[in-house]
C-alpha cells in the first residue's frame, strides 16, 4: 500500500457496552484509556491515530451505552471500517444487534474481534452462530467478515487485528485527496470556559491548517490552532488525521461537515429569556421541569433523546453550569441535571443560597434511572395532590325494598382522609373501574351532604362499584 498516496483507514469500535471496547482501544494505544472512563463505560466520542507497520491508523471510539445510539450510528457513518467487538462470554447482546443495523445500513467492512476470550467457560462457536443469526456472517462460516480472537489486557490477537485492518483498507484503499477541498468530520464537540468552542474532527478530504479562514453562517472564522490526539499543537491536519479545532464561536452538532464554508444551520445561540423559561414552564404543568447541562454536544443529544416522556426541558447546553443556569433554575422551580459538567464553588454557593438544586452524574444510565424514579414520584404526588377524601369499606349491605332498588349495595364506610360529600366523583382504588358519583350518604340513618376524617357512614354510588370489605375509595371531589 503507497503510504503517500492511500489516506489512513478511519475504523470504528462499535459493540455492548462493557464488552471491552474501551480497553482494546487501550491496548491499541498503550495508554489507560479505560481507566479515565466513569463505570467503565465511553460517554463521548474520541478520535485517535497509531501506526502499526508503518502505516496510521485512525480509531474512532464509540460508546456502548443504549442512549447513545445516534452517535454509534454516526461512527459507523465515518468509518471506512468497523470492528464489531462482542465479548466471548456474553455474546450478542442488544447493542450488538443495534451495532450491526448500523453497520448494515453504512455498508462498511466489519471486522469481528471477539474480545475476552481468556476467561474461561467461554463458546466460541456459539458466539460465532449468534452472530451469524443476527446478521454478520464470518470467513470461517462462509462469508466476508474476518474474526480476530483478543485479549486485550495480555495484548494477545492485538498485532492480527491491526495486520487485518491493513489487509481490509489495502481491498478497497482511498487516496489522500490532500489537495480536494476541505471536508472534515464533526465527532465531538463542547465549550471550555477558557478557551471556548473546542470542535473534534476527522479530515476526510483537503488539508485543514492553523490560520486558515472558514465561513459560519456568512460569518468568517479563523482557526486558531489545532490540537491532535496527543494534545499537541500542529499546523497541518491531512487526511485521516483527528484534531481538535480551537477559534469557532460556538460547538457544531455531532456529524457536521467542516468545509471552508459551512452552510448548515445552526441553532440560534440566543439563550433563553426569563419570559421563554416562565412561559414554557406554564405551559406544561403536569411535566416535570429540568434544565440539563452536559459536557460535549453528543452527551447532551443522547441524554436529551432518552429522558422520560413526563420529563420537560426548560433549557439545554454545554459547558459548566453558570450563573444564569441558577437564575433560570431559580425562576422556573426546577433542578439543574448534568452530566460531567463543572460547577465551580461560586455558583455552587450561589445555588445553594438560592435553594436551587443540581444533580450531577458521570454515567448517563444513572441519570436516566434517576429521573425515571422521579417520573413515578411526580406522578404519583401529583395524583395525590387530586385526591380530596378516602374512605375504607368496613361493610357492605344490600339495599331492600321495591324491585327499583334490587341489586344495589351501600358502602360502610370509614373515613380515612379529606371529605366525601354528596355529587363527588369516586373510584376504587387500584381498581380498573370507571369514575361513579356518591348520590348518597347516610350515618345513623340520616341523611347527610358531608363527611369528614374519622367519621363512618353509608355510601351509595351511581353507577354501581363492585366493591367489597378492605376496597379503598377515593375522590375527586
């Protein structure tokens, strides 16, 4: 393979979450990449470039999370190849299968490195059958997939994996292209309070310098350094290579396309007024409100994409959580959710002063269970917030007299709660029933329009409950 004139192969590791991804990354590399991880688990994109037998290979790791699927789906898209990674004693899982649909849908070469396979109790050739179940048929069975058998940590399959992707990229080769023009790929983006919009990307075609003029939005942007992998300053990213691009006013979305002039629209960077946070918290009283912060522009999409339906979001941004984010959070009643955002001891103090609450979480599946548990707690407060009485039924009796009255059944009843009068809508509890009305209540046979907490009573409903001894009753009022 000419080296000069083939651009470097950009692979994707795409596969289940803690089915060691991160550490054959790691073992790539030589550097301890997995431990940097919360939970073990890659919560944004990273872009990185080794050699092996003189040639550079960029890697673009992706996180195995569920939330994270558009951005799994967008490596798949950058790649050129992609290994699948599948743990040899767990097998396919759900994101192995979800992996593979965004495989199939790239259309890219896929290496399988089966991962882990020193631990004992392991089935290869069951692995090998679940995978060609689910879509990815290997060259021992038949089909266009190499197999790579790994165990990153002892480094064991390491240099056959990198020999392969050689082999994969040298069928179907691209040129470098350096002198095309500029095409780079958005992979992760965020703000950094200090040197502000910091974008990541991979050139895929042209040459991207420091100094060099781009065009946002009729507006023109000069780039003002480029870091790579290393944290190195360099002057000059070529195609294949991952860098870090310092000098745009603000973070892209994940997935767009840097070119000397970027026409894509961008969201208006005008923050929120007090008025729009006032307005959209009213709006959707039964909702429970949050403002969410997060690292990078791909942590914010995956956990704005997963929140719980009765989750609304008053506002949404990256970078460390700020003054304003206490005097939103403040005005609209609601907690500040971050994920892997700072918050300097100022603004610290000042949310506590203000009795604003902040929530902080480093792995998004923490996050997402958390608000699921205040969905329910919303929920459930806001269905008790409705209930105005509720009574236990101690008795039941059958009413007797003309043939009109036959199969009607009176409550005794406790009251356990509120008030119960006469005109309230009721329901069983726990009970699939439609809402009836109490058209009665009598106590020591005479007739009354209300009861209150402690009292007992007899209660006759329209339309009939089916009720029975031990039933709770609950109204509406």
């Amino acid at each position: 393979m000419d080296n000069k004139n083939t651009r470097p192969p950009i692979v994707s590791i795409l596969g289940h979450v803690d089915h060691g991804k991160t550490t054959l990354l790691d073992a790539i590399r030589k550097s301890n990449v997995a431990a940097r991880e919360h939970g073990g688990i890659t919560q944004h994109i990273g872009a990185y470039q080794i050699e092996a037998n003189g040639h550079p290979i960029t890697f673009v790791d992706t996180p195995g999370h569920a939330a994270f699927e558009k951005m799994r789906s967008r490596g798949a898209e950058v790649a050129d190849i992609v290994i699948l990674v599948v743990a040899a004693g767990d097998g396919v899982k759900p994101q192995t299968i979800e992996a593979i649909k965004h495989i199939q849908k790239a259309q890219k070469p896929t290496i399988v490195a089966i991962t882990k396979v020193d631990l004992p109790n392991i089935n290869l050739d069951k692995v090998k059958k679940e995978l060609q179940t689910a879509g990815i048929t290997i060259e021992e069975y038949g089909g266009d997939s190499p197999l790579v058998q790994v165990a990153a940590p002892k480094g064991q399959g390491i240099a056959e994996l990198l020999e392969v992707i050689g082999l994969v990229w040298q069928l179907n080769p691209e040129k470098s292209q350096s002198e095309a023009p500029l095409e780079a790929v958005v992979v992760e983006s965020k703000f950094d309070k200090s040197r502000g919009a910091l974008v990541t990307v991979i050139v895929k075609k042209g040459t991207l310098t420091a100094g060099q003029k781009i065009v946002v939005d009729s507006e023109t942007i000069t780039v003002k350094a480029l870091i790579d992998d290393n944290g190195k300053n360099v002057k000059v990213a070529s195609p294949g290579q991952p860098v870090e691009i310092l000098g745009f006013k603000k973070p892209l979305d994940v997935g767009s396309i840097v070119s000397e002039t970027i026409t894509k629209p961008q969201e208006s960077s005008r923050p929120p007024s007090y008025a729009d946070i006032i307005a959209k918290a009213q709006s959707a009283k039964d909702k429970f409100k949050v403002i969410v912060k997060a690292d990078v522009v791909g942590s914010l999409e995956a956990v704005l994409s997963n929140l719980p339906a009765n989750i609304l979001v008053l506002a949404s941004s990256v970078g460390e959580v700020n003054e304003s984010d206490i005097a939103f959070a403040k005005v609209a009643s609601a907690p500040i959710i971050t994920f892997n955002s700072k918050v300097n001891p100022k603004v610290k103090t000042q949310a506590e002063r203000e009795g604003v609450i902040i929530r902080n979480y480093n792995i998004i599946y923490e996050l997402l269970d958390d608000l699921e548990d205040v969905v329910l707690g919303f929920q459930a407060a806001k269905a008790e917030a409705k209930i105005k009485g509720r009574a236990k039924v101690v008795a039941t009796f059958d009413i007797e007299g003309s043939p009109r009255e036959a199969g009607k059944k009176i409550a005794g009843c406790v009251v356990t709660f509120g008030k119960l009068k006469v005109g309230d809508e009721v329901y069983l509890k726990d009970k699939n029933e439609n809402i009836s009305k109490i058209v009665s209540i009598k106590r020591f046979k005479k007739d009354l329009e209300t009861v209150s907490n402690g009292q007992d009573c007899g209660i006759l409903f329209s339309p009939a409950l089916d009720f029975k001894e031990g039933d709770i009753i609950e109204s509406l009022g």
